[in-house]
C-alpha cells in the first residue's frame, strides 16, 4: 500500500512537470487518467489484502471492480485517441 501512495505521488510529480510543455486541456486528461489508474491500483491491492485474508468474494469482487475501470479508460482513451486524428 505505501509502494502504490509513493508510486502515485511520483507520477503526479511526474505529471506536473510534463504539464508545463503540454497544453492546459491535455494535462487535464492526463490527470483524469492517472487519478483513475492510481484508484485502479488501490482497488487491485484491496483484492491482494481480501485474498490474503481468505475473502474470495470481496477479492473477486474488488478485482471485477479494477477490471472494469481498466477497460472504462482503455475505451476513453481509444476515444480520445481516435477523435484527435
């Protein structure tokens, strides 16, 4: 959990910095994104710790939950992708 908060923060760092040559509508959809990967993320490692703990359901649960945001910003993104063409 503390490698997935540190690893968040360096991307938004990451992310800070790289706004400043991009324009202000592309940052905005690069923080979108990576809000909701890091949220991804959070929801896999909940399904990791149910696992551990023996909750097959809540870890099925969670990990259908992650899936589902995955495949949401794959499809937001193709959006974005083929609209910028």
């Amino acid at each position: 959990m503390r490698k997935l908060i540190m690893t968040s923060m360096a991307a938004a760092a990451a992310l800070s910095l790289a706004a400043c040559a991009e324009s202000e509508q592309e940052a905005q959809e690069d923080l979108v994104e990576q809000e909701a990967e890091s949220q991804e993320d959070l929801l896999e490692e909940q399904a990791d710790l149910a696992e551990a703990q023996g909750d097959e359901a809540a870890e099925e649960a969670l990990d259908a939950e992650a899936d589902a945001m995955g495949e949401a910003g794959d499809m937001n993104e193709d959006a974005v992708d083929e609209g910028a063409m």
